[in-house]
C-alpha cells in the first residue's frame, strides 16, 4: 500500500479538540493496537496518554512508528523525519530501546538506527538537565558509536523508483481559507490587545507574496515574533484566556556547551504551537538575533535568515506584517519560491535549515543525508555529510 500524504482535512480532525467518548474510544484502540505490536505495555501506556490528553496528532504518528515495524507491517504515512521519542521520560526511552532491539532493522535498519539516535539525545539531554553530568557522558558516548554505525549504512542506500507527484491543485483536501482568515484575525485581536509585536512568515507569507493570499496546498498559519520583543509568560497567558485558542505544545530549542570538564545546557524557547477552535494550527516561532543572524526553530530544527526589516502588507483582509526584503527572505528559505511545489517537508525543501549544537540536530541531518541517498543527490548528500563532520558533540 502506498503511504498517503499529509492531508489538511486529516490534521484538522487530529487537531481539534474531541469529546471523552472520541478520546476514550482511540485511546483505548490505540493501546491495544501498541501492546499487540511492541509487546510493551510502557510504550502502548506512552500512545495512550498522549492521545488521552487530546494530543492526537503525536500519539498516533508514535502508533503509526510502531506498528509500520511490527509483523503488521502497516504504513500509512510518509512521516520519515517525526521523532518517535517526543515526550518520552527515562523508562518509556529504555522500553523504546528494548523495542529497537527486538525488531532488529526489519524493516529500514537505517531508520531505525537514526531514531535510536533520537532516543539516545532525548535520553542525555534529560540526564543533563537532571545534572547527572556521568550518566550524560556515558549516553554521550553510546550515541557517537551509534551515530558512526548508522554512517557506516548510508552505502546500502540505494535510489528509490520516482513516484509521479501529484499536480498543483489535484489534491481534493484544500486548505480552508475561510478558518485560515478567522484564525489569524483571532490572533491580530489577541495580541493587538496585549501589545505583542508580530509577523507572518515561511508559508504564510510565501502565499501573501506569490499568490496574493493563502496557499491551496497549506495545512497551518505561521506566524514570528522577535525574542527581544516578547514576552512568552504574557503570551501564554493570553492563550489560556482566550476561549478561541488552545496551547497544544510549546518546543525550545537545547543546546549543549562544554565549559570546562564539564557540559552544560541551555533551553530558549522557540515554538508555541496553538489550535484555533476551528481545527487551524497555528505555529508561533520566536525569532533570536544573533551575530546578525534572525533565526527560529523548534527541538529538531534552525532556520537562519539575514536580519529583516518589517512592513505592513495585508492577507485575506487581516492587516499584518512582514520581511521588507521579501525576495531575500523566500529565497533563503524555499531556495526557488516562485515555483509552487504541492509536496513540501520542512527539513528537505529548506536550503537555510542549520545544525545545531545538541543530539537531535546531527541524527536529523543524517536523516536528511539518508533521504538525499534516496533520491540519488549523492553530491548535495556529501555535501550536507561533510558539514556534520565539524560537530562538536559528534567530535567530542
């Protein structure tokens, strides 16, 4: 079966809130389906909790990771770069590994070897913050020879068949313009009336400017705000006020740092990802300054920019406001913004995606390598290989 991609009606039903009934019912399916196909009660608990707590869209693509590499073999979604251990705590991480260890690479031993190093970053990072800098050191060092064999299987890659990619405005489940226009003018009131400063940006403001309005092959409102004008307490708070509005997850961005002979942590937060009531999400990217870099991001990613200046534009009716520089901006960010693509992932179509210093940053970019293997882009591959080879964390 051909896994189907990313679909807004689909998202709009994962991401709005659902009754007790709807949530007990998959919730309930879900962990029986887990348990069945991991044989682990701690990770099927895992599915269970987060879609118990109205997180649809995490607990069943965490589903859908684990039953795509069970005897089942089910896939259904095109979902290669999601980070499987998202919200994991210590036990559910060594039941995850445990998981790993069963299924042996069945399906892509690739794969799984770059989610193993997901798992062992979410593992030193929370033995970081917990100032275990002994086990941290030791996890550092599991990671680094999982990291190396993971290398080692990029020359078993080979070129997958092209797949036709389906004609701009094919796709039946179109972004609806008219909940996209009532979320963003929910979300002008709220910050007009708490005085936060803010911006559309990545796709939103690539439909503003190449179509005159919202893309028709959208799924979300993306929207920044400068860190040095912000205020997340105050943000939050207006959120949780606002009956239109729910804070699904809120992402920083962690880095590491050797001072010493020790390691240390830092965590700015970057994302908050809220709901509109009518099922729209909406990402809040906090944009950093710094050494005349504007850059935004979230736990896996780092999108840079030349610092920008704003301007007032108008989308769909809603006054905003924008990069000045609009041909700049798009063109660091989509490379050939004119022409309109229909399928877009955020980690390969970006060329101003950065590494990071922390764990999930170096396993993502070799996901991104595995990928670029994939399409037969060898010399883009080595290219993007060569500039993880100067990572402090992977280098020690």
């Amino acid at each position: 079966m051909r896994p189907i991609s990313k679909s807004y009606r689909l998202l709009n039903f994962l991401n709005r809130r659902h009754s007790a009934p709807v949530k007990g019912t998959v919730s309930g399916a879900s962990w029986a389906l887990a348990a069945v196909s991991s044989n682990s009660f701690t990770l099927a608990n895992h599915v269970r909790s987060k879609i118990a707590a109205d997180d649809f869209k995490t607990g069943l693509r965490q589903l859908h990771w684990i039953t795509r590499r069970s005897p089942f073999r089910l896939s259904l979604l095109n979902d290669r770069f999601f980070d499987p251990t998202d919200g994991m705590e210590l036990t559910e991480l060594q039941a995850f590994h445990r998981y790993l260890d069963r299924i042996g690479g069945k399906r892509s031993p690739f794969d799984d070897a770059t989610d193993r190093l997901y798992a062992l970053a979410r593992e030193a990072h929370l033995h970081l913050t917990q100032g275990d800098q002994a086990k941290f050191e030791q996890t550092l060092q599991t990671y680094r020879r999982c990291f190396r064999e993971a290398e080692e299987l990029l020359k078993d890659i080979k070129p997958a068949p092209r797949q036709g990619k389906p004609k701009h405005g094919e796709n039946e489940n179109v972004f609806s313009k008219s909940d996209a226009r009532h979320a963003l003018s929910d979300f002008a009131a709220l910050a007009a009336q708490n005085g936060s400063p803010w911006y559309v940006i990545s796709g939103t403001f690539l439909g503003l400017i190449r179509e005159g309005g919202w893309l028709d092959h959208d799924y979300d409102v993306d929207i920044g705000v400068h860190a040095e004008e912000f205020d997340l307490q105050q943000m939050k708070t207006a959120l949780q006020e606002c009956p239109a509005f729910e804070i699904r997850k809120i992402d920083n961005q962690i880095r590491i740092a050797r001072q010493g002979d020790r390691y240390v942590i830092e965590n700015l937060p970057t994302m908050i990802k809220v709901i509109h009531k009518s099922g729209i999400n909406i990402d809040l990217f906090v944009h950093y300054l710094e050494d005349g870099v504007r850059w935004h991001g979230s736990i896996l990613h780092r999108w840079d920019n030349h610092d920008f200046e704003l301007v007032d534009y108008e989308l769909d009716g809603v006054a905003v406001k924008g990069p000045k520089n609009a041909d700049q901006y798009l063109t660091e960010n989509y490379g050939d913004w004119k022409t309109p693509v229909t399928e877009f992932n955020c980690t390969t179509g970006t060329p101003n995606l950065a590494i990071v210093s922390n764990l999930f940053s170096p396993a993502l970019f070799l996901k991104r390598v595995g990928a670029l293997y994939e399409e037969g882009n060898y010399e883009q591959a080595e290219k993007l290989k060569k500039s993880l080879s100067g990572h402090p964390l992977i280098e020690g």
